[in-house]
C-alpha cells in the first residue's frame, strides 16, 4: 500500500516504555501490565497521535505483532492539508486550515467525521483518524478510518460563513472524498446541517447527486433513522453491558456526564431511561450537580431554547467545571474533548466505571493511575462506536435505496454494540489486560489481518 502524504507534517515518535509491576483490579484481570506503564511526567507531554501510538505499542506488543505489519498499521496512509480562503461577513478574508487523514483502507473505505475547533491540528486530526480505524475494526463494519477538521471558532462564525467554509472544504477534498473511497460523517460542532451543504457541493463538482459520500444526514437527504441518536444510545449500551459484568445494579447507580452536545445529551437521556440516576451534566459554559438527580429531558429542552448551551439551567446547582469529573458517582461518561481525564485529576476521580463518550478524554497517564485503582474503562473505540455503525447502515441504505424503520436500525445497533463488547471484554479477560488495550489488541489483530491478506507491500 503507498502511503501519500499531502502536506507539511511532523514524524511522529514513539514513546518509550518502562515495566512497572501489575496489580489485579476486582474483575481479576491484571489492572497494569509490565508493559503498560511509563514515567508520567515523558508521556503527559506527548501529542495526541504520540499518546495514541503509545498505548498502541503496548498492545503490539502484548499480543506480539510482528514489527513488520505493525509499521504500516500504525502509519497514517493519507495527510492532506490544505488552505481555505473565506470571504467573511464584513468583506474581509480569512484563511482556515483544513485537514483529512485517512488512516487506513486496510478492511474498507476510509470512514470518520469532519470537527469544526479552534483546537483541531494535524496530531489531533491524526489521531483521531487512527482511533476510527481502530473503532471500525471493533465495531465490525467493513469500513477503514479517516477523520477531517478545520481550525476555527465555529461559534464566533455566522451560518453564512459556516456554509462557505463547508463548501470550500468540501471542494478542496472532492479528489479525497468519495461514496467507495472515503466518507465523511459529523463531529465536533457539525452535524446534518454541514452534511447536507456537502452532499450538494460534491454532487455539484462531480456531476449526480451522491448522498452516500457522506453520512449523518438529514433524513429527507437520504439520512437514517436512528443516526442522530446512536452514539449516545452506544455509549449507554456499552456502559449497560459493563454493569452487568461488573453485576452493578443500574437502578442503584449515580452518573456523571460531561459535555452536553449530541453525544452527552443522548447518553444522559438514555442513562436516565435505564433507571441510573444523573446527578451531574456540564458542557463548555457550565457544570450543573444535583443529588436527587437531573431531570435530562428538562435539561435537554431547556438547551434546545438557550442556544444549545446549559448556561443559566435551573434544575440543578451550578459547579465548577473541574468538579463534574470529580463528583461522587458510580459512572462517569466523558463526552466532550480529549483530555479531559489527566495524570493531575485521576487520582480524584471516584467513579468505579469510566464509559469514553468523547474520542480521547482520558490521557495516557491517567490510564496508568485509573488502572491502578481498579476502575474499568470502556474506551472510546468501542463505547462510542454506535455512531459509526449507524453510519454504515445509513450508507449501505443508500447504496441500495431501500430504507429502513427507526426500531429495526436501533434493534441491529444495539446487537452489534454487545457482540462488539463482547468481543473485546473476552481479548481483555484473556490477556489479562484492561479494557483499551484489549480494544487495541482486538483491532491490531483485525487490520493486521487485512493489510496481510491483501499484501499490498
Ligand atoms: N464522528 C463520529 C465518531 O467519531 C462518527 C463517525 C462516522 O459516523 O463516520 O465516531
């Protein structure tokens, strides 16, 4: 397989590993591996590509993958950069960097959404491309991973701009794109809305209407029943499903969620359907605690009123930020941006159960400090990867026309999720590791198989 590297980039490095000792946590599974650990102070400083490959490294090398294939899994095959210039509102112009990595076509077309954040950089963009490979190995959709981003304030810009912004993108990428090459998806502050203006200006330069380039779209558009939900619906399944292992009672159990967008809302809703009780939700304009628990449909419409933020909500009282992850609960479900969960803050966390709504929230040295304690974390390529799946089933309706009811799409995600769960739960318990690196090992051993099988070397 060539790999194609479009732009300016930096090499990444791997980070070095050092043995510490093991310690079995309740489920009887060796909490840190001598392989999974590092002086904390080396890997807190890594990028967040470096931070993905390190924890990748101890799963290769747990499970003994050949150096070889290794290599090419853990390479980005495709970066490509390119400069935006946007006529903004007031006449001027602004030039936004946009980026596409396609991590991987191993076991399909590259598959993974498009984020819209001041943050967004070629590390960020890299890897969160590799983690959608990864989370497509492990949902078992035939699909391999991408991810795109632009560096902007998606919140200071008007609809006007946004839409500019999406098409110039879109244009840029129209030779990257395509519905059996490389599909894109929502992410971070994008949703149905960014689809549709994609659909139509790929349709556009390519001359046919297309709408399985690109999934999360509007229904009318060719979207599916279900997408807007599924990956919180995920995560709440995945977390249901370590309840059970863990034979937790979820009627007895308090959650705490962070972030309070598309993912947050829809976990914390279906945490509350399931009887958990919320006591603490925030998104990026405040943090909201209440013992007797929240009433999340309240929160929820009350958003849909406040600009989609949780700023001023009444149902709760109002807490430092820092303070959600910390809350006194028995689940915690981070569902905003990476990093949130650090080697500074998870010596506080007091949550038995961590269900990784966000890509990346928890930070390589807090896994070291987290495993320690015996807390269990459902990482983010299996527990959000509702999300994708529901994708895949959004474009496979698309590829043959025929549409599919809301309860037959969420009966399939649902069967998938566990089968996923399932799949990694039982690498974990043999390799007697946690639950991420048993989510690596499973999906290691996946696309390894495919890049061998295909040869491409
Ligand atoms: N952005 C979502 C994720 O990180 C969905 C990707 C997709 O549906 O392609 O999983």
């Amino acid at each position: 397989m060539a790999l194609t590297k479009i732009s300016k980039k930096t090499k990444a490095k791997n980070a070095t590993t050092a043995p510490a000792k093991g310690n079995e946590n309740h489920l009887g599974m060796n909490a840190i591996h001598p392989l999974e650990a590092t002086p904390h102070a080396a890997k807190e400083s890594l990028n967040p590509f470096e931070a993905m490959i390190r924890r990748l490294d101890q799963a290769a090398k747990l499970m003994k993958l050949d150096n070889d294939v290794y290599q090419i899994v853990k390479t980005p095959s495709k970066v490509v950069e390119v400069s935006l210039p946007i006529k903004m509102d007031d006449g001027s112009i602004k030039v936004y960097e946009g980026y596409r990595v396609i991590h991987s076509t191993a076991l399909g077309p590259s598959k993974g959404g498009i984020r819209y954040h001041p943050q967004v950089d070629e590390h960020e963009v890299k890897a969160l491309a590799a983690w959608m490979a990864f989370k497509c190995a492990i949902a078992d959709i035939p699909y391999g991973g991408a991810k795109g981003g632009i560096t902007c304030d998606p919140k200071s810009m008007s609809v006007g701009e946004l839409e500019r912004l999406t098409r110039a993108y879109t244009a840029a990428m129209s030779d990257i794109f395509g519905v059996d090459k490389d599909i894109p998806a929502p992410d971070v502050n994008t949703s149905g809305r960014e689809m549709a203006w994609i659909v139509d200006e790929y349709s556009k330069i390519t001359g046919g209407f297309t709408p399985g380039v690109v999934t999360g779209k509007p229904l009318h558009l060719g979207g599916s029943q279900g997408r807007v939900e599924a990956t919180g619906r995920g995560v709440c399944t995945a977390a249901l499903e370590a309840i059970a292992k863990l034979k937790m009672n979820p009627k007895k159990m308090k959650a705490a969620v962070q972030g309070f967008g598309n993912v947050g809302s829809i976990t914390a809703k279906h945490f509350e359907l399931n009887g958990i009780k919320v006591v603490g939700i925030s998104d990026h304009t405040g943090a909201f605690y209440n013992p007797k628990g929240i009433n999340i449909q309240e929160a929820i419409q009350y958003c849909a009123k406040n600009k989609g933020v949780l700023k001023g909500f009444k149902g709760a009282t109002s807490i430092k930020p820092e303070a959600l992850l910390e809350l006194d609960v028995d689940l915690l479900a981070p569902c905003a941006l990476e990093n949130q969960i650090t080697a500074e803050n998870a010596g506080r966390i007091k949550a038995k159960l961590i269900v990784e709504g966000a890509n990346g929230p928890t930070s390589a040295g807090a896994d070291d400090i987290l495993n320690k304690k015996g807390v269990i974390i459902i990482p983010d390529i299996l527990a959000n990867g509702g999300g994708v799946t529901v994708s895949y089933f959004e474009w496979v309706q698309n590829r043959t026309g025929y549409y599919y009811s809301e309860e037959e799409i969420n009966k399939r995600a649902d069967r998938w999720m566990k089968q996923a769960f399932t799949n990694v739960w039982n690498v974990a318990q043999k390799q007697k590791t946690s639950m991420r690196i048993g989510a690596y090992i499973f999906a290691l051993g996946k696309v390894a198989t495919a890049i061998r099988s295909r040869g491409s070397y």
